[in-house]
C-alpha cells in the first residue's frame, strides 16, 4: 500500500472507466463518491478539472455532481472557484458510533496513556480488511510516524491492525489470508502461516507488538483490543514508540489496563442508553 492515507480513489476510479466515461449504469451514488475519494491530505483543494480527472468522470458529469454536492453542503467553493469538502460531512461523520461516539468515551483515557508514555497514542477501528485511525495523540518531540487521523493502515504491519484482526470474525480473518486485504511494499509483515501463528497467539496474550521502519526510524507499536462482550474486536488502542530509545514491553501492561478501561465503560455507555 503506496498511500498511507487510503487514498487510493484514483486507481479505483480509472479501473472502473473507459475513455473517461461513467461505466454504464453506475449508479449516481457511486460517482459522488468518487468525487469525494477524490480528495485526500495532498489534496484538498482541487480544481474541477482536476477532480474530474481523479474521479475519472467528463468534466460536465464532475460539475454537475459537484454542484449538487455543494448545494447540500458535501463540497465547498473557494473564492478562486474550487472545491474542497464541506463541513455537512463533519457534521455526519460525528454521528457514527465506531468514530465520534467511540472517540468520546475512549478520550479520557487515551489522555491518561498519552500522560504516561509522551508518545504516539492511537484509537483504530476495522473497516473491511483494512483498519481507520479515528484518533492519535502525539508528543511534541515524539517521532513522526505515517498514519493520519481517518486513514487507513494495514492489518497485518502495525500494532493496533493485528490486534483487530486476531479478535475479528474467523471470516473476516480468513479473507486475509486468503490475500484479500491491502498490504504494503515490503517484507517487514508476516504472511500465510506466520501470520496465523501470529494472530494466535495475540488472542493467547491480550496484546499486539509489531515493529518497523517508519520513515527515517525503527518504530515499535503496543496495541491491546477493545472488545464487546463476544470477544470481538470495537477497536484497538496503542502506543508507539521509537525502538531503539525505550523498551516497548515497559507499555504493555499500560495499554491492556486502557484497554480494558474503554472496554468497561463502553460497556456501561451502551447499558445506559440501551
């Protein structure tokens, strides 16, 4: 996986249309998402002919989506006349449960970790085969890592990813195995049996220890699962930590206890209101 940050709209769009036209019959849904999946970190401000190319649509069908989209507040126009996105869809994106609400409750105690270790602390969610980093708290002198708040990462090269995976559904975890999940260019994630044996013994341990290169530097993630009362992954919460500078075992128990802290009053939350 090149992109870092999900991104990937573009290659999905081009493969999906011919001589910049609409597939025939795709649904209008599918090309406003298209125009949104358009617009990524590097990306958020794009012109129309620029969003019609990595859309992948003509540029007439780009303007009249895009209108439309403006109208109910999905896109904004700058002063120059270019799009970006709209608050409407901040305001949606609260609503859901696995981000907003799960961020809310998980907050409190991700400031308490991130008290504690002055490091990266993360908050992810599994979406399909791929997971979603829905919050990350970050020391000001802490090394700088790839991942961005609503990007995607892989399941089976970073901490929190293999701690969603080996509690998710036996499916699910075999679909992986099965090659279906997004990976990266190198060697560094285990594979095939490895990564069986891996995911089993996760689930023995409670916890997630992954190391890699990120940028100029060794990292190393903790990662322990948040799980719902069928031992089923919600999300999963890390630490990471240069490798070289402090011993990633020294926040194991730190991470299970937040863990299971989010857990608990996840659990209490849904009893609330249930």
């Amino acid at each position: 996986m090149n992109d870092h940050n999900g991104s990937n709209g573009t290659n999905q769009a081009s493969s999906r249309v011919r001589g910049h036209r609409p597939a025939r019959g795709e649904p209008l849904l599918d090309r406003a998402f298209r125009l949104l999946a358009s617009f990524g970190p590097d990306t958020r401000v794009l012109s129309l002919t620029a969003l019609a190319a990595r859309a992948g649509l003509p540029k007439a069908t780009a303007l009249r989506l895009a209108r439309q989209l403006v109208d109910h507040g999905a896109l904004e126009r700058t002063d120059a006349g270019h799009y970006t996105i709209g608050l409407r869809l901040l305001e949606l994106a609260t609503l859901a449960p696995r981000g907003h609400g799960l961020r809310a409750t998980a907050l409190p105690h991700l400031y308490d970790l991130h008290h504690a270790t002055r490091q990266h602390v993360q908050l992810v969610v599994r979406e399909g085969l791929a997971g979603v980093l829905v919050e990350r708290l970050s020391a000001h002198n802490a090394k700088r890592i790839m991942y961005r708040v609503g990007g995607h990462l892989p399941l089976n090269a970073t901490a929190p990813g293999l701690a969603l995976l080996a509690f998710a559904p036996t499916e699910v975890q075999e679909d992986f195995l099965a090659g279906d999940g997004p990976t990266e260019e190198d060697d560094s994630h285990p594979t095939g049996e490895a990564l069986r044996a891996k995911l089993a013994t996760i689930r023995r341990d409670r916890y997630a220890v992954f190391s890699r290169r990120q940028w100029d530097t060794e990292m190393t993630g903790v990662a322990a699962p948040i799980l719902d009362r069928h031992d089923t992954t919600i999300a999963a919460v890390s630490v990471v930590t240069p490798s070289e500078t402090i011993q990633p075992a020294a926040h194991i128990p730190a991470v299970v206890a937040v863990a299971r802290a989010i857990t608990r009053a996840l659990a209490t939350d849904m009893e609330t209101y249930a």
